[in-house]
C-alpha cells in the first residue's frame, strides 16, 4: 500500500528501501523498546546510518535535506512497523528541529543543527500548559528581561520526550497585552539550565518509551543568544511548527493503519470459524472494505496536502483536516483490526493491541481532534464573510 498515491519514481524507490530497512532491522528494535521502554542507543545508530535522524536538516548543515513529503514518508513506513518509531524521529526533524532551521541565528543553527543531523541531539517542543492546553494562546509562562537574557518562570506539562531531550523550544509570554498577537516569543532552552528542571515522568497508554514530563521553570535564566525568532513571534513560529507537525501524524496514521488492514487481511482469509475462512463472512468484508476506502480517501487528501505545501501554499485549515481525518480513521481501522482477529486482537503481547494503544494517542497529541475541527471551520466562516 502506498502513502502518496501517484507517486514519483523517486519517491517510489525511496518507500522500497525505507521499507526494505523497516522489515530487516526494526522488529526486533521494537520488541526491545516495548520490553524496556526507552528507546537503545543501537536503534538511534541505525536510524542515523540511513538519514533517518535530522532527515530535513540542510545540507550545508550536515543533514541530508529531505522534502517534507520525504520525511512523510519515512514516518508511515515507520509506524508500519512501530508508531513509537515516528515520535523518535521528529525530535530530530519535527517541530523544534524545523524551527530552529528557519528562524535560528547562525550560532543557533551551527550548534544545534549539525548535532541533529548526527542523531546526537533530540528536541522537545513546550507548549503545553496546565491552564492552556488546546488554547495555546492561554500559556502563563512568562519570560521577562534580565541582565544579558530573560528570565522564565511557568510551568509546562505533557510534553513529549521532553525527558530525553538535550534543548527544549520553550513558548512564553514577553507581552501580557500582545499574547498571541505578538506577545508570545520562543527560547531555546538547554538541559541542566539554571532554574529549570523536570518534575515529573508519566508514560502513556501506549508505548511505554513515549513519554510526557512536567517541566518546571523557577527563574531560569537563559542567555539573550537563546531567544528563538523574533521577539513575540514566537506563536507564529509555533503554529507554522504544528502544520507541518500534523502532516506528519497524518502519514504516521496512514502507515499503522494500512498495517492493520494488511494483517486483517491475511487474518480473514486465514482463519476459519463453523468450516469457512472468516473472509467468507459479509461482515468481515465490509469491515475490510471500509477500512480501504477511507485509507485510500486519507492518501489521497494527504497527497494534494503536500503538493500544496511544495508549492507554497497556506495549508493551515487543509493540515488540520489531514490530521483530523487520518487519526480518525485510524482508530476506526485499529478497533476494526481488533474485532476481526477476536481474541488476538485484545491480548497484550500481540501487535494488533498494541497499535489500538498506540494510535488513540493521535487523537490527542498535536490538537485533538475537536481543536482541528475548530480550526477548519474558522477558516470556513473567514472565507464565506
């Protein structure tokens, strides 16, 4: 099954090798990480020997400088295997990386980039809040001016691999009257930073190596070299962030879910319930059927998604409906997946349970599913006014 539908012969050549890779060397990986719950120095030196870690960092920075649509579909061919795979590989390519590339100074760029594209280095990106969690625009973590820097105080919470990670992207308010209209900026903060420091670990539902901490900012002083941008542009930078965030949990969607129904597939015809293949059951066929039109619709939306983007267009409204649709119906096609191989499907230990966890946090992650549906329609009623 393929990601983009008419793809390009380059393209094309690049998914068979991503997932000749995939196949040979990733399954035992995640055995180990789903046994350990973090991710082994092993699995990020074989990422790094394909390109797979800092893949959209430029050449001149020591990254192979892969398209988004590249990166795309690196992630679904990874979530075929593993989705946990994907959360990996964006803190070296996603939200904070792609930042950092485009709005960094020449200082940032020389000491984060390179180490990003080497597979040393991975990013959070903090947005969060206890108070402000859909609502980005509602963040109270503040930075004010200080001798030769800011000073942040605030909390942040639920923010992905922020455990791990060498330097967070760090969303604070510089102007109380501004906010989100030029009064929020961006800081590049690094581990062990005076003042901040992680106060809690929570595992998800899912993957146990997919973690979310609670961070703790108490005066943190950060250098002036630290701020990220523009002074207040910070809640542009992020949203410009997350559009293309949300393309990559739609293509991460898409692979898990073309998995399922590949192995719902080989279930059906396989298994034989009163002396007939289930297969043979219309329910099951509609399941299976239903399953394959809503992917295809997914691949295709995604598709013109990114050309879109390639092209230079504004995709904020047609991001969120790729990310809205296809982690919708992935859970569609995961609770499915679970119904058709019946006992299987429900017992830990077997795939088919473990990607039901894993994809019901895309939902969530990134804008729930109801913020995307909030930003689609606000763009409909702009344009109809």
């Amino acid at each position: 099954m393929m990601m983009l539908g008419d793809v390009s012969p380059e393209l094309a050549e690049m998914r068979s090798a991503v997932r000749r890779f995939v196949d040979a060397e990733l399954p035992a990986w995640a055995e180990e990480v789903d046994r350990t719950g973090r991710f082994p120095h092993g699995l990020l030196q074989a990422l790094a020997r394909q390109g797979y870690l800092g893949m959209r960092i430029a050449e001149q920075h020591g990254g192979p400088g892969m398209s988004l649509a590249q990166y795309c579909l690196v992630q679904e061919e990874l979530s075929r295997c593993h989705p946990v795979f994907t959360v990996l590989v964006a803190s070296t390519s996603g939200l904070a990386p792609m930042a950092i590339q485009r709005h960094g100074t020449p200082s940032q760029k020389r000491k984060y980039l390179p180490a990003l594209a080497r597979g040393e280095l991975r990013t959070s990106f903090a947005l969060t809040e206890p108070e402000a969690g859909s609502d980005a625009s509602a963040i109270r973590t503040r930075a004010t001016k200080a001798d030769g820097g800011w000073q942040l105080q605030g909390r942040k919470h639920f923010i992905s691999g922020a455990d791990e990670a060498g330097v967070l992207l760090v969303l604070a308010v510089t102007d109380q009257q501004k906010r989100a209209k030029g009064g929020i900026s961006a800081f590049l903060v690094d581990r062990g930073a005076p003042g901040f420091k992680i106060t809690r670990v929570d595992t998800t539902m899912g993957s146990a190596a997919w973690t979310l901490a609670e961070l703790e900012f108490d005066d943190c002083f950060v250098s002036s070299e630290a701020l990220l941008g523009e002074p207040g542009g910070g809640f542009a930078l992020a949203m410009e962030s997350l559009n293309e965030g949300r393309l990559s949990v739609a293509a991460t969607c898409l692979g898990a879910a073309g998995r399922l129904l590949e192995m719902s597939v080989d279930h059906a015809r396989n298994r034989r319930t009163f002396g007939a293949p289930l297969a043979d059951r219309q329910a099951i066929q509609w399941m299976l059927a239903d399953s394959a039109t809503e992917i295809a619709a997914a691949r295709s939306l995604v598709s013109s998604t990114l050309h879109a983007f390639g092209a230079g267009q504004d995709i904020g409204p047609r991001a969120s409906m790729c990310k809205l649709y296809c982690s919708e119906i992935a859970g569609r096609i995961a609770d499915r997946a679970v119904q058709i191989h019946g006992g299987v499907g429900v017992v830990r230990g077997f795939p088919i349970e473990r990607f039901f966890r894993d994809l019901r946090l895309f939902r969530v992650g990134e804008g729930s599913s109801e913020v995307q549906r909030m930003v689609i329609a606000r763009h409909l009623l702009e344009d109809l006014q």
